[in-house]
C-alpha cells in the first residue's frame, strides 16, 4: 500500500511540473526550490528528488548546487521521450508536435514496412494480418477505443518486424501520437475505408514477403495522414534547434 502510493505521489508531481514547464507556465530560467515543491505539491522530500530525478532525464530542468532547480529551454529537451510528447500534445503547440511526428513516422513506417516484409518473423506476420483485419471491424463498427487499442498494436508490430531495432524504439512515441490524436478528437470516429484498407495491404504485403507492396501502402497512409492533420499545424511556426558545440 505504501509503495503504490508513494508511485502514485511520484507519477502525479512528475505530471504536475511536467505539464507546466512544456506549457510554458514554469519558463526557461525559472528556479524551483525543493522545499517549496514539498509544501506546494504536499509531498514528501525524496518524492520531489525523485521527480526531478525523472525531469533531470528528460531535459527539461538541471540542479544547480546553492541555486536550485533550473527550468531548462525547449532544444534541450528530449523530443522523443513519450512524456514530453504526452505534454505537448496536451498543450498549444500541438500542431507543431503532430507535424514534426507525423514527418518522423513518414519517413520511418514506408521503410519499416518493407524492412518487415523481408524480415519479420511468421508469427509476427500472421498475428499482423490478424490485427489489420480486426482494425478494419472496429472502424467500421465506430468502436473508437478498440480501435486505438488495435491501431497501437498494428503500428508496434511494424516497428518491431523490421528487425531494426531504432525504429523498434519508437513504438512509445507513435503510442502516444495515436493515444493523442484520439484524445484531443482528431480522429474521425469512423476511419476512412481506404485508410481501413492500406492498413490490411500492408500487412498482407508483409505476410507475402512484397516488400515493395508494402511500402507503397504504408507511404499512402501516412500521406493521407498528413493530409488530414495538416490544418492542426497550418499556423505553427516550424522549430530550428542551434546545434550544440561538440
């Protein structure tokens, strides 16, 4: 019972300052102090450690001996870390988030696919095929939390048969631009038959070994995808992060 809640204080002061700081109420510069983080969040000391601990990871603050805790700017965060993605999904810059993710996947998926179609083992291509199908059922029945759970899972198991294990690692990043679309309403309660369908081609096409086929259905997905956020992201402004010297 302790440990849960003492998991429970933790995740909600990491949400807490989380939130704010990619929202932009804590701006860069601003200093924290560990005490008044334990009277504002009533939590104890070694729970504000370790949210900061986890924040620290993230980029998002630095701890500064006899200064305090330091609220550190955006290029150095951690922009694929699911967290942060979380939070500014949640925020205004939403647009911007769902731009530079749906650029990532566009280039990633395609590739991924037909990495998979070559290499994916045979389970993993039944078990797609298996998922594109029930996609499919769910959209069309405008099952929409069922739907996102599949969607999850379908994107996952790309990601993870192509055999290359940095695309494997995003499948965090594109359960959370799922999960986000879905929970901000910018996804349709019944998905586009054709979307419903490329799905189902590319697993198909994976399953036959088509690489080629493969590729071409992911490409079209996301391209439609871009296609039907675009108007999110239309005022956003595009982010050049300085490079940092070596």
């Amino acid at each position: 019972m302790l440990t849960t809640m003492s998991t429970s204080l933790h995740h909600r002061a990491i949400e807490h300052l989380g939130t704010r700081i990619v929202a932009g109420e804590l701006p860069p510069g601003h200093v924290m102090l560990a005490e008044h983080l334990e009277d504002e969040l009533k939590v104890s000391r070694s729970v504000v450690r370790e949210a900061v601990r986890v924040l620290q990871s993230l980029g998002l603050v630095e701890t500064i001996k006899r200064v305090g805790i330091r609220v550190l700017p955006s290029n150095r965060w951690n922009p694929f870390d699911p967290l942060v993605i979380r939070w500014r999904l949640a925020g205004e810059g939403r647009g911007a988030q769902l731009r530079s993710l749906a650029e990532l996947r566009t280039a990633v998926e395609p590739m991924a696919a037909e990495l998979a179609a070559g290499n994916a083992p045979d389970d993993l291509r039944g078990e797609l095929v298996e998922v594109s199908h029930a996609m499919r059922e769910a959209g069309v029945a405008g099952d929409v939390p069922r739907f996102l759970e599949l969607d999850i899972k379908f994107h996952s198991l790309l990601l993870s048969g192509s055999g290359n294990e940095m695309f494997a690692n995003m499948v965090g990043q594109v359960a959370e631009t799922l999960t986000g679309r879905t929970v901000h309403g910018l996804m349709p309660d019944h998905p586009r038959t054709s979307a419903l369908q490329w799905h189902v081609d590319v697993a198909e096409a994976i399953a036959a070994g088509n690489g080629a086929a493969a590729r071409e259905a992911s490409n079209k997905i996301m391209r439609e995808t871009i296609a039907d956020m675009e108007p999110s992201w239309k005022d956003q402004p595009r982010v050049f992060v300085p490079l940092q010297p070596r």
